[in-house]
C-alpha cells in the first residue's frame, strides 16, 4: 500500500511538472510570436495602422499566436499575442505576450 501511495505521488509530481513546463513554452511562443509580429509591423507603419497590422498578424498566425491587439504609437508598433494551452488534460489557458517594436532611438548622454 505504501509503494502504491509513493507511486501516486510520483506521478502527479510529474504531471504537476508537465503541466508547468507546457505553461513556460507557451508563454515563450506567446512572446516570440508578439515580438517577431511587432518587427514586421512597424517596418510597415509609415504604409498605415492597417498595413502595419495586417504585415503583423500575418507573422503572428505563422507562429501558431492569435493577434489579441494592435496600435501605432508614433513610429511604434505595440502588438499583443495569445497562444492556447492545455497543460494538463480539460485544463486550457491562455499566454499573453505584448512587445514593441519602430525605429532606433539615440540614447541622451552616450558618448
């Protein structure tokens, strides 16, 4: 009975694990779609918001994301992405990542 009890233990620990570790690549491919979706959207800004949207959520849906938001901000380009995860069966939950992206700026008081 006492190994039984062991085993169970061990086994959820690994599903608690798993569940973890799917929840982290999610929240990674969150970003990197939201990042590589802002990069192509604001080379396309001076074309329009719906230029610039459109270049993004096309790159977004490439990276397996849903593009849940996008904006101009001057010469930026702030794009927000959700990837679906299920990281343990009948348990489904939603990485959100936002990221910027425009032009270079010069830092104030660099030499």
């Amino acid at each position: 009975m006492c190994l039984l009890a062991i085993g169970l233990v061990f086994v959820l620990a690994g599903l608690f694990g798993a569940g973890l570790g799917a929840a982290r690549c999610a929240r990674h491919q969150a970003r990197m779609a939201a990042d590589f979706g802002a990069l192509a959207g604001a080379s396309r800004v001076l074309d329009g918001a719906d230029a610039a949207c459109g270049a993004a959520g096309a790159l977004v849906s490439a990276n397996a994301g849903r593009m849940t938001g996008c904006r101009v901000d001057g010469l930026d380009l702030i794009v927000t992405a959700q990837v679906r995860v299920a990281p343990l069966p009948g348990l489904i939950r939603v990485a959100t990542a936002t990221s910027r992206a425009g032009p270079a700026r010069e830092l104030v008081g660099t030499p």
